[in-house]
C-alpha cells in the first residue's frame, strides 16, 4: 500500500520528471538556470572544465540535490565551485 509520500512522489515524478542516458548532460556551467534536480536514482558526476582538462568534482547519488541556483530570485549562470 503506498502512503502519502509514495503518492506525492509519483505525482510529482508524472509531472517533472526526467531520465537522462548514462554519460548524457544535464546542464553546462554557463547555461541559463531554469531548473535544479532532485536525483532519484542512478549517480552524477559533477565536472569543473578548466584550460580543455575536465576534472571531477563530486559524484552525487539519490536524494542530492543540485542546480539548486535556479531557484533564487536572482539566479546568475551556472557555475561549479
């Protein structure tokens, strides 16, 4: 039996959300925030591009939430730090 939270889950699953391919791009540092991401399931690889060297930053796994700059009033380019 699902409770409440399965239920709002679902529904917000239903109306926002997304799959992406393994190796796929969500966003790229420089792009206009529109939105941030709830990971569901699966695993993301932050990356910080500097001088044509990709390096890691993060690997974030279910539950992390990212891209959060979207959400302030104000937002500026994406960015890694």
């Amino acid at each position: 039996m699902m409770d409440a939270g399965d239920s709002q889950r679902t529904e917000l699953w239903e109306q926002f959300g997304r799959e992406f391919e393994a190796g796929a791009t969500s966003f790229a540092e420089g792009d206009e925030p529109n939105c941030c991401f709830l990971l569901q399931s699966g695993r993301v690889r932050l990356v910080k591009r500097t001088r044509q060297v990709e390096r890691s930053l993060t690997i974030l796994g279910a539950g992390d939430l990212f891209g959060e700059g979207a959400l302030l009033s104000a937002p500026t380019p994406r960015g890694a730090k």
